[in-house]
C-alpha cells in the first residue's frame, strides 16, 4: 500500500501545471451557436464577460486563448 501511495504522489508531483488565468480572447456566439469567426475582444479572467462584452449582453459567448505546448508534450496526453 505504501509503494502505491508514494507512485500516485511521484505522478502527481510530476504533472506540469499552466495557470489559466490572465488574458483570454472572448466574442458573442454566431447566430447558430457556432464558435465566432472572429475574436475581437480581450476579458482578464477570472473576471465578468461584461467587461469585454457590455452590460446589455444576453447570450453565448466563447472563450479563446492558446497555451504553451512544448516539442516534448506534443507527442503525449494533455490534459485541461
């Protein structure tokens, strides 16, 4: 039990960890719901999407941001 223990503590230790935080691209959804064609905006999460999006704003939006992904994770499983 105590090999386990250490193993499950070694993999978790092990996991690289990206904050999310910080600037995100956001847009209103298309008319379908689609994800937009374009995302003109910048919200800093965590915040309120009306500081990009307005007050008045009653709908979908989507959130867009890439992360940094090195040569080495490519080739394995990221997770979100």
């Amino acid at each position: 039990m105590n090999a386990t223990l250490l193993l499950v503590a070694a993999a978790v230790l092990a996991q690289e960890r990206i904050a999310l935080d910080g600037p995100w691209q956001i847009a209103p959804a298309a008319a379908d719901g689609r994800h937009p064609a374009t995302y003109e905006r910048t919200v800093v999460v965590p915040s309120a999407f009306e500081t990009a999006l307005g007050t008045e704003f009653d709908g979908v939006a989507w959130y867009r941001r890439a992360l940094p992904i090195g040569a080495k994770e490519r080739d394995e499983r990221v997770r979100i």
